[in-house]
C-alpha cells in the first residue's frame, strides 16, 4: 500500500511537474519569440497612399502600415528603434511613429515642403530640411516633439546627416550646388563648402573624418561623389560612379559605402579606404533610398517603380526583392543603426595634461529593457573623479546597475597625467538584459595643441608677419596649415591682442578655453579691464530690388581698453559682396564679409555693398559676430533681415506714398479699370487692396 502511494504520489507530481514545465515553456517562449522574431524593421515611405510600409527584415515580411501625412518623402529612425520620423512634403510636417504599436504619436509643424530627416546619436534632436522658400533646418526636440530653432542654409536644401559625435550637421543644397555645415552647439552655419552639381544625399564615415556627398544633377548627367574632409572642410576627393547618385548609406563598420543611380538603376558599391567602386548592382527602376541593416548583411535599396531590392553583401547580389506599396523616394536612414545598447560616449575637443576634464555617456535603453549597466575603462595612467552613479574598481568605472529603461546622462572626470602627450583611448562596454555590446561614439582624444595656431614655429611668440600671414588667409578664407579650419574670427583677434602686447604667451586653461586660454607674458595683462561694453550693430535698408545693390554698414564701438577687434557678417547665401570700406574683405566661399583686425580701441563706421540674385524674392536673413580681443564675442545686432516688399508700395517703387494712396483709392472706389498694384503690398493682408493701404500710404507720404 505504501509503495502504491508512493507511485501515486510519484505519478501525481510528474504530472505537476510537467504541466509546470510546460506553462513555464509556453510563457518564455512567448519572451523568447517576442524578443527574437521580429526586427529590425524597415520604414519604407509610399508617396501614392501617403503611408508607411513596415517591413521586418528577419524575414522580409509586411509588418504592417501607418497612415501619416501627404507626399511622405525623408524618413529617420532613432538609434534605438523606438521612433520614426517623416517628413510629409505636402503637409508641411514631420510624423512622428511609435514604434511598439506603429502608431503616428505627433505631428510637427515645421518650415514649407521638408524633405530631408536625420536624427542625433543621442536621440535627442531631429533635423529637418526645409526647401522650396523656407532654405532652412527645422531643429525638433524629442522630448517633447516642438521645434526649438530654425536654421538658414543655402537654397533648395535636401539631404542631410549627423556625425558620429553629434556635434556636426551636413546639410546639401541643391539649387546652391554645397553644402551647409552646422555647429550643434549654437544651430549656426559655421562652414560652407562647394560640391557637385544638385547634391542630394549625405552620409558621413563611422569615425567623423569624411563626408560624401551625391551630386544627383537630375538635369544633367552626373556622375560624381564628393568627399570632404571634416577636419578643414574642404573637398578632397571625388569618386565615378552610375548615372544620378541619390541616396547614399555606410554599412557599421564604415568598410563599403553604397550609392544609388538613380537613372542607371544600380547600386555603386564604394571602398572608401581608396574610394574606389568596386561593385555594381543592378536593381529596380529609378532607385532613390537606400539602408543596410545593423548586422551589415543586407542593403535595401528604395526603387521609384514600388519595390525595394534587398542586396547580400558579402556577394553584392539581389537575393529577394519587396514590394513596397506604391512610389517611393524614402530618403534617409529608414533602418535603425545603432548598436543594442544605445550607449554613446561624448569627449572633449582635446586634452590638456594635467588639467581635468568631464566625459559624458548618453545612455537610451531600448523600450523593452529590464536592466543595464555600463563599464567604462579610461586611459592607463589617469585619475578618476566624480563617477555619477557608479564606482570605481580596479581602474574599470562601473555605471548601475540600473532596474529600468530609463534613459540617462552618466558622467566621470578624468585627470591626465602631467607628462601625457599624443592620442588617448578610452574603451567601454554596455550590458542590456544579458545581451552586451560597445559604447558607440568618440573613443579616441588628442592633445590640446599648446601654441596659438599663428604661431608656426612654435616659439610661443606672434610675431609680425606670423600675424599678418594668419589674418590674411582668415580674411581670403584660406585653409590654414594649423587647425582650425576655416580660422574662427577670435582666434585672429587674439593673435593681434598678444601681438600688440609684445607676441611673447602662454596658456593657460584657468582663464579659459580657446583662444582665451592664451594669455600675454608681458607685465600687461592680455585680460585688459574695459569700461563698458563693446557693441556691433548691423543698419540694412528696409527693402531690396532682386539683382541691385545696396549699402549695409556696422556700426562697432569697443569697450575703453580693447586692444583689437573684427567682425564677419554673414550674407544671405549666393548673394555678393563689394566695395568694403576700412580694407574689408568679402570670403566668396564662406559668404562672409570680413573687417580687421583693428589694433585699437576706437569705434567705426564699417559699409560694404551687398547684391541679391537677380531671382531673389522674398525676406532674407544676416547674421554676424564681432570679437574683441578675442575673449568677447557678442552677435551683431540691430537690423537682422530685409525683404523685396513693402507695405503699402503698390507701384513697388520702394516707398509708400501719395501716389501709392491714390493707387489704392482708385482700386477700392472701382470707378474706373483699376491701375496694376501689387498684391505683396496688401498692408492688412485681407488679400484685397483698399483704403486701408490708402490711408497707410498717406501716412507714410506724411513722415
């Protein structure tokens, strides 16, 4: 009896067992499928049914549809796959998608007609290009999906991307045949460089160090990609590919670099280690967009005609081939990139031995994360501080762990040592759920250089002709043989300040970073005490005619005690500049006007002549800096942006007067056919010409 109840009880857990086990199997298989069945995907834009097309590319099956706004035509998702953003052309907005349900979250009003999207490593913010009138970059921030500044560019802008340490924006300007380069920092334009005919599509290189440009023509036949070097931002290279290059997309490991031609049908496969093409793929009809997933393995490349071809890479093949629901541009990076852990590291410019200095990591789990954590080891030989949310142990800074998917900045000082020269390398790992990969970002940061660029043989001394070499190729717009390119305006100012000072310096990075750090050795003090406040401010004409010159002028008034001072005024892109008083100077490539360096603290008058394109229509923008020396740099400010329209100037003879009053009267009595007048003048703007602009225009003629 015993041993039969112990058979019963033997049979009666099993059964238990089994029924445990296999609850406990169906439920993690449901994690495990879950985690490992889908994905990446990829967002494939259908300009026809203004949607987009969700393709998993585990298997390169529909996932499903979203419905956004109309003529969808860039796209971008962020480093960790949890948003898409689309630019809808006609709509004048960007749709924002939640990935976890593809469902449209947002909508974001931005500037007329967008097209181009690129999201930051960080996932932080979007920029968005904004053609037809607009010329400008719409820049989003995610957090709360508003946009927070807009920025010029050149003329008809496309395509544009982010670098790896998010700190740089290359935006292509079609109609003005370059492209913008943007300071994150500042959302201003600080570098402008001419590439091939309509460039579209921008990619830059893993490290940072090269952008290539696609010059698509689309009136002519182009067969050229450009290759700018970031470091001075200058073209250095060209690569021959098919007819009409478009999009353009790096594989991780920045290895291959894949063009499409659009009117060649086929994919140039680029070996950007010599820039050489060294494959062609034949795809769909009129290719446009173009991705490679996050493993490498796949290129999918976006066709005119409705489908997508999928290219093995270790082959250059077409395997399979999608369609994709209507007409397709989809310009941008459709496939998220980063890596698993979304981790990313920021450094500094550089380093100043012996000097301390912050790293920041940007961490962005993935929405499914339960737990991570982080371990960063820097350079052998430097000290560590001030671990937010970790320790140290045995030179390796551990980060959590962190119970959560919650998205944090984790920041360390490091200290180098007072005898650390050259490049220094930082590693790191991040850990999600088990699953463990690099920190993404800057691994590599140089020296700090010691000696004033003007200061090319390094004696830590300016002396005279150092001076006047380094601030002609500032005002030509010239590269200089010592970084930065192209040279800022305070570092020119400041090579004057130490040089009327007596040219011997020092640095010093308690006084601040460049180009204040460079202090004067004289018994007088580079960081002279100013009574005051140094101004520059900008006096523009209140309208133009498109193609006539007209005068600007800046009037600068330095602070009692400045030794020297300049400034640059940006003018609108593609416009001239002539005639500057003061032996000013006009940079062609930089659209930049150019004044001093005056070794002085007196104030003046500076003018130059600036002509429109013989095309030009509507507002444009000016925008400059002054730098006094070289530690002071306020914006000009005063008059910002002139139009060709005048209110109540309806015979558009650039004033509003009686004979503008008696124009008006005669429309809005009707007793006779009315005169011509332009409608731009509409002073209520009712859309309609009346005596509102009569009575404007007597007011005017009055004054």
């Amino acid at each position: 009896m015993a041993r039969q109840n112990f058979r019963f009880k033997s049979v009666w857990c099993k059964a238990v067992c089994l029924f445990l086990l296999f609850n406990v199997f169906f439920l993690l298989g449901g994690v495990f499928s879950q985690a490992w069945a889908a994905g990446p995907f990829a967002y494939i834009l259908n300009e026809s049914n203004n949607t987009v097309r969700v393709i998993d590319t585990s298997d390169n099956s529909v996932a499903g549809s979203v419905a956004v706004g109309k003529h969808p035509i860039g796209v971008a998702v962020n480093p960790v796959g949890t948003r898409v953003y689309v630019s809808n052309y006609e709509s004048n907005n960007v749709s924002v998608i939640d990935t976890a349900n593809n469902s449209v979250v947002a909508t974001v009003a931005v500037g007329n007609n967008p097209i181009g999207v690129a999201v930051n490593p960080a996932g932080t913010r979007v920029y968005v290009t904004n053609c037809s009138t607009s010329d400008s970059v719409s820049v989003i921030d995610t957090s709360n999906n508003s946009v927070v500044a807009t920025i010029s560019v050149g003329n008809d802008p496309h395509g544009v991307a982010v670098n790896p340490a998010g700190t740089r924006v290359y935006v292509s300007n079609t109609e003005s045949n370059n492209i913008s380069v943007i300071d994150t920092s500042n959302n201003s334009v600080v570098a402008t460089v001419a590439v091939g005919t309509r460039p579209v599509g921008v990619a830059v290189n893993p490290a940072g160090t090269r952008v290539y440009v696609a010059n698509e023509g689309v009136y002519v036949t182009s067969t050229i990609v450009s290759v700018i070097d970031t470091s001075n931002n200058t073209v250095v290279s060209t690569v021959t590919v098919g007819n009409n290059p478009c999009g353009l997309a790096f594989n991780p490991s920045g290895t291959r670099l894949y063009a499409v031609n659009v009117n060649s049908s086929s994919v140039s496969v680029i070996d950007p280690s010599n820039n050489s093409v060294v494959a062609t793929v034949a795809v769909g009809g009129l290719p446009h967009g173009v991705a490679v997933n996050p493993a490498g393995t796949r290129v999918y490349v976006v066709n005119w005609n409705g489908s997508v071809s999928v290219i093995d890479t270790s082959n250059n093949t077409v395997v399979t081939t999608i369609a994709a629901g209507g007409t397709s541009y989809s310009l941008g990076q459709f496939i998220a990139q980063a890596s698993v852990s979304g981790v990313t590291r920021i450094l500094p410019s550089c380093y100043a031995a012996g000097t301390n200095l912050t790293v920041t990591i940007n961490a962005t789990p993935a929405s499914t994360t339960g737990t991570y954590a982080i371990e960063e080891t820097p350079p052998a030989g430097w000290t560590v501080s001030n671990i937010s949310d970790g320790v140290l142990y045995s030179g390796i800074i551990k980060f959590g762990p962190f119970f959560d998917n919650t998205a944090r900045t984790l920041t360390y000082d490091v200290t180098p040592p007072a005898t650390a020269t050259g490049d220094n390398t930082f590693a790191g790992t991040a850990s999600q759920d088990g699953v463990s990969t690099a920190v993404a970002g800057q691994t590599v940061i140089s020296a700090c250089p010691l000696y004033h660029p003007a200061d090319t043989n390094k004696d830590f001394v300016i002396s005279m002709d150092e001076l006047t070499a380094y601030g002609a190729a500032w005002k030509k717009g010239t590269a200089w043989s010592i970084e930065p390119n192209p040279i800022p305006l305070d570092y020119v100012i400041r090579a004057a300040t130490l040089w009327k000072k007596g040219g011997k310096y020092k640095i010093d990075f308690t006084a601040g970073t460049y180009p204040a750090c460079w202090l004067t050795v004289s018994k007088r003090s580079a960081r002279t005490d100013r009574d005051g406040e140094s101004s520059a401010v900008r006096h523009l004409p209140e309208v133009y005619k498109a193609g006539e010159a007209f005068e600007v002028s800046v009037s600068v008034t330095p602070a009692s005690g400045v030794d020297a001072y300049g400034i640059e005024d940006q003018i609108p892109l593609g416009w001239t500049a002539s005639g500057m008083n003061e032996g000013g100077s006009f940079d062609a490539a930089a659209f930049k006007v150019k004044f001093g360096p005056f070794i002085t603290d007196q104030a003046k008058t500076l003018t130059y002549q600036v002509t429109p394109l013989a095309d030009a229509k509507g507002a444009y923008t000016f925008a400059g800096t002054a730098s006094f020396d070289g530690t002071d740099s306020p914006q000009i400010t005063g008059d910002i942006s002139v139009t060709d329209i005048l209110p109540g100037d309806l015979n558009s003879d650039l004033k509003a007067d009686l004979k503008d009053a008696v124009t008006a009267l005669q429309i809005a009595a009707a007793t006779q056919p009315p005169p011509n007048a332009a409608l731009a003048a509409d002073v209520n703007r009712d859309g309609k010409i009346g005596t509102e602009e009569a009575v404007f225009a007597l007011e005017k003629a009055a004054e």
